[in-house]
C-alpha cells in the first residue's frame, strides 16, 4: 500500500522545515529556493513511519504568487499536515490552502503548531484556540493539532504517531485497471532521458507498459520506474512515482498531461460539475465569468455556464458548465477547484459529474435532474442515455473513467460489444419496423431492404449495424432473405401483377427446354423487373443466367435429364444436352454453368460429370 502526504500552510511557517525534520531530505530543490529561503514549486521527499507504512510526501510552496504550484501538488493526497507558525498564528494562505484542502475534501489530515520554542504556554493556548476555531465546517474539522519545534524536536513523536494513525485506519486506492498519472515534474537525466513524476491513481503501472500522454496523444514506454528513490517493477495506485520514459522528448511533456494506457483516457473541452462557492468569495460567481479551473496537476482557463439560475451565490451550490480554452484530461468525480485570475483567489471548488457532455440549454430541469442521478452514482447508466445509436462497453468506461464491473449491472440491452438503454433500443426497432413497413408497402415484390439502406435510414453506424441486425432479429423484428432485410410476416405476392406475370410465364413456357431470350420475353408480355425477380423469389421460374430463364417444370427437367444423360454415358457434353434439348447454344450452356455453380456437375475439359 502507498500513501501520499502533503503539507500545506501560509509561507515562512516552516513546512519544508518540517519535511526535513521529519525525513532529512531537503525538499526545496532548485537553486533559486536554496537562495531566497523560499519554497517555489512542488518538493518531494519520503518516509518510513513506524508502522512500516512508507509516505511519499509532497511539500508546497505557502506564498500566495505560487498558488498554482501549491494547486497541482495538492491533488491525490490521502492526509494533509496543516502547518500553522504558533508565533504568527493563522494567516491568509492559512485560510486559503484550508479552503482548497475542504474544497478537495481531504478528510484526513493534522495540524502542525510549528516554531512552539518561539512561544510561551499562554501564547500557544490561544493560538491553539485560534486555529480549532478556523477548522469548524471544514474537512478537517476537529483535526489533532500538536504543537512541534524543528529546533527543539519537540513534537516530533507526536506527529510521526498521528500520521500513522491516519495513513493506517485509510483504505488503500481503488485499483479500476486504468492508470492515470497526472504529471508534476518532467526533467532529463543523462543516461536515462525523459523523466516524469507524479501521485499514481485508478491502476498499476509497470516497467515496459505503453502508455498514451493525453491530451496530445503521443505514445511513451516506461523504461523504469522509481518509488521512494528505489527501482521497482511495478507500482501500485495511491504512491509517489517517478517513470523514466522512452519516445517522448522532455519539451513533448508538460505539468498536466496525464499518462494513461492508450485509448483508455479522453479529452475534454467541457465538463458538467457540481460547484460550491466558498462563503468567503467576494461576490457570486455569474453566468458567464471567466476563472481558472485546476484539476489534477493541470490549470486551465474556463467559462463558468451557470445552469440554473443567473449566478451561484457565496456558500452556495449549483450545477454548471465548464467551458475550457483547451482540451485536458479529465474523469467524472475528480476534484477540481476555480480560482479568478485577478486579483488572484480562489473562489469555488467541486466535483466533475460528466466529462463528456453535450452543450445543455440552461434552465432545463431533464438536464439538472440527469446530473443528480450521475451524482447519486448512475454514472454509467446516465452516460449510457447519451447514445441513442447504442455505444461500446470501451467507449462508455473511457467517457466515464467508471469501473469495469459497473458495465456488467447496466441496465441495457447487451449486442456483442454493443450497449444500448432501453428507450434507445425501442426506438430504433420502432423505427426499422416502419421503415420496412414502408418499403415493403412500396415494393410489395421485393424481398425487403438491402441492407445498406436500413443503416442509413436508422442512422446509426456500420459499427454497430450487424449488432442491430442480429438483436432486432432476435427480437422477432424482422428477417434476412437473399441479403434483403424484411418484415418476418412479409411475403412476395404478386396480386395485382398477375396480370404481368403470366404473359411472361406463357411465354417462357412455349418451347418450355428452349426458351426465348428473357429480356425479350420481359418486353413482349409488358412485365417488369420486379416482375421477374418476384416470379424467381416464388421460385415460378430459374434464372440461370442474366438473359436466361426457365418455367419451374422445365428447369427440373433439364437437370433431370442432365443426370440422366451423364448416368448413361459418364458424362455430358453442351452439344450433346444441346441435341437433346433442342435448344439454341446460349441457354444450355447458360444451364450448364448454373450448374457447376449450383455444384451438381463439375467440368472436366470440354464436359462435364456430376459431383
Ligand atoms: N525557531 C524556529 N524556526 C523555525 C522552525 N521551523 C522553521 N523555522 C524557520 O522559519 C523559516 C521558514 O521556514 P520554512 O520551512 O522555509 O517555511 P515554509 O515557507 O513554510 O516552507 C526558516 O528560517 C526556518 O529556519 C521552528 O520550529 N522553530
Ligand atoms: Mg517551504
């Protein structure tokens, strides 16, 4: 089990401190941090605590410009350590970063009472005072908070104890096969090239594995894999995760991207979520307002589409769309929060309830009541609504990031990869069924519809039009003859043909083993096409070749004859069925080779035996 810690906490109160206290391993890295005493983007270092549990720890920058570092560091975490300087007490970003952590949801967290040497008791009851008060009503409301000092290591105990308790009473991340690795740092080393870090979620990831970088689509290998500085095969969702990475170059790589297994992962440029305006936001958030969405490690500007009502008041929530400026990886019930760009603060938070949906008319109360069955968990059965044509169980899970066993309780109907709601699948049988009454009513002497035609009259895919066949004719709704597609109770009746039809059929029956050319015999008795095909459907006459038919009676005496003639003398030649017929050449050899097809003779040289 891998778990995931982050500090959080109004700058110079002494959160990279604490990590070094708590690990030695200095997680202000880069220079410029070294110089100014300051912490600027993400650190990382890792703990055993005594349990054995190992954490990766994550420390964040606490000063307001670095906010969105702060943002991208703060997502997958499972316990958070609130540092809070006991001389200054609670402080803006003290208040800011408690209201990401709430936004977030982060449940599990302590708060750290820091620099206590700097304080007498009087002082630190106050403060302690302070800060449970400024806890109430958020997530980490009635949280443990110790007092520590890096300088006296006072504390120290205490908190490693807490965390523990923490880490060891939390479940360990769903494993839902599908990896997602948000990325926080990308960097070469030489030797190895591209390196990506990340907080692993939803999946395991292993050495070799191919995986997509979304939203741009290009394809990496994972050439080796780190936790905690040490080499491992495979890790498991919920840890610190360092990949060493091959066919992608370090500049094709940026904070935000997402690793994913190819095709398992979209992009979006909008999303449905449930927002919560926080109490403290200076005004409404209105219809229309442009913000910052964060999610993941990514940061994205949006436009906020209010679906209900003008604006979504302070300590408010409502439904909205989020329109974003460009594509992002993203997966229903992640956490995001929103910030307005300037003066730069962060206003509201939620969760996404659809990252797939279409442009909605606002004020819709279909629309309002369809995401409250997604947020009540009908994830897949909502998404499923969504594909009047039917969609694949793939498609679905990437739309939706939902598990792999929500797809087998769907409530649908199930045509090989093929899902479809119930309405949907009604509709589209009540459709063919009109359809084919239609063009049976059309074309009483036809068969039924190719094929081709039922699809684009449905609408629907040549995907999933085999599914569609084999379900509507499972269900009784029609029937494939000769490649036409029919009403199962429709039956070729000439009626009113008739009239045509047996001029023709007299005429092919005249010289019944000597038949005229069926084209000039089609014209003579004022027939038509449809005529004749419905006449060979009936099985009234055989056409053995374009231009050449025989009646019923005379087509089986032929074929008797030809076994006959074959029994008599081992086999039979055009010339001598020609004699025997009395025919002219063109039908008989028309006949023969109708023959061969139909597999009853077979040729050998200039004649032919049977098979
Ligand atoms: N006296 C005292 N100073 C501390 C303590 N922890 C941190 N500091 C000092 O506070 C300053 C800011 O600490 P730092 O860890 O960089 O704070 P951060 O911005 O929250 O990461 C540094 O000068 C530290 O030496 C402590 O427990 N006691
Ligand atoms: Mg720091």
């Amino acid at each position: 089990m891998s778990f995931v810690i982050g500090t959080a906490g109004h700058i110079d109160h002494g959160k990279s401190t604490l990590i070094t206290a708590l690990t030695g391993i200095d997680p202000d890295r880069l220079a410029e941090e070294k110089r100014r005493g300051m912490t600027i983007d993400l650190g990382f270092a890792h703990l055993r605590l005594p349990s054995g549990l190992e954490v990766g720890i994550v420390d964040v920058p606490g000063h307001a410009r670095f906010i969105r570092n702060m943002l991208a560091g703060t997502h997958g975490l499972d316990a958070v350590m609130l540092v809070i300087a006991a001389d200054e007490g609670v402080m803006p970003q003290t208040r800011e970063h408690l209201e990401i952590i709430d936004l977030l949801d982060v449940r599990r967290g302590v708060v750290v009472l820091s620099k206590v040497d700097l304080v007498d008791a009087e002082w630190l009851g106050l403060i302690t005072a302070e800060v449970k008060t400024a806890l109430k009503g958020t997530s980490l409301e009635g949280a443990q908070v110790i007092p520590f000092s890096a300088v006296s290591g006072e504390g120290k105990p205490e908190l490693v104890g807490a965390v523990d308790a923490l880490l060891k009473a939390a479940a360990s991340r769903p494993d839902l096969e599908r990896p997602r690795l948000p990325i926080d740092r990308v960097f070469t080393m030489s030797g190895f090239g591209t390196v990506v870090t990340g907080t692993l979620v939803d999946g395991t990831v292993s050495v070799g594995d191919e995986l997509e970088v979304v939203p741009a689509g290009r394809l990496a290998r994972v050439r080796g894999l780190q936790q905690h500085n040490r080499k491992v095969e495979t890790a498991a969702p919920g840890g610190r995760v360092a990949a060493n990475l091959s066919g992608v170059e370090k500049h094709e790589l940026m904070r935000g991207d997402v690793l994913a297994r190819p095709k398992t992962l979209g992009a979006t440029r909008r999303v449905d979520a449930t927002v919560r305006v926080l109490a403290s936001a200076p005004q409404p958030l209105a219809h229309g307002v442009e913000l910052l969405l964060h999610t993941g490690t990514s940061e994205v500007g949006c436009r906020l589409i209010v679906l209900e009502g003008d604006a979504i008041a302070p300590g408010h929530q409502g439904w909205a769309q989020l329109y974003l400026e460009r594509p992002i990886a993203a997966a229903a019930q992640d956490r995001f929060i929103l910030r307005v760009p300037s003066p730069s603060a962060t206003v509201a938070g939620g969760r996404f309830v659809d990252v797939n949906p279409r442009k909605h008319a606002r004020h819709d109360s279909m629309v309002r009541e369809s995401l409250e069955r997604r947020a009540a968990g009908e994830v897949l059965q909502e998404e499923l609504r969504k594909y009047p044509r039917g969609v694949t169980a793939a498609a679905l899970l990437k739309a939706t990031m939902a598990p792999k066993a929500d797809v087998a309780v769907l409530k649908a109907r199930r045509l090989g990869e093929w899902l479809f709601d119930s309405g949907a699948w009604a509709a589209i049988s009540d459709r063919a069924t009109q359809e084919l009454t239609a063009y049976h009513g059309s074309f009483p002497l036809r068969e039924g519809m190719p094929r081709e035609e039922l699809r684009s009259k449905l609408g629907v895919s040549p995907g999933s039009f085999p599914s569609i066949v084999q379900g509507l004719s499972e269900d009784g709704r029609l029937v494939e003859r000769d490649g036409a597609l029919g009403l199962p109770g429709h039956r070729v009746e000439l009626n009113g043909d008739v009239g045509r039809a047996a001029p023709l059929l007299e005429l092919l029956g005249r010289q019944p083993l000597a038949p005229p050319s069926l084209a000039e015999a089609t014209r003579q008795a004022g027939a038509s096409p449809e005529v004749v095909r419905a006449l060979a459907q009936r099985g009234d006459i055989v056409r053995v070749g374009d231009d050449v038919a025989f009646t019923k009676d005379a087509y089986e005496t032929a074929v008797a004859l030809v076994r006959e003639i074959i029994s008599a003398s081992g086999s039979i030649t055009v010339a001598q069925l020609r004699d025997r017929m009395g025919a002219s050449r063109r039908p008989v050899l028309a006949l023969l080779e109708h023959l061969d097809s139909e597999r009853v003779t077979r040729r050998v040289g200039d004649a032919r035996v049977l098979r």
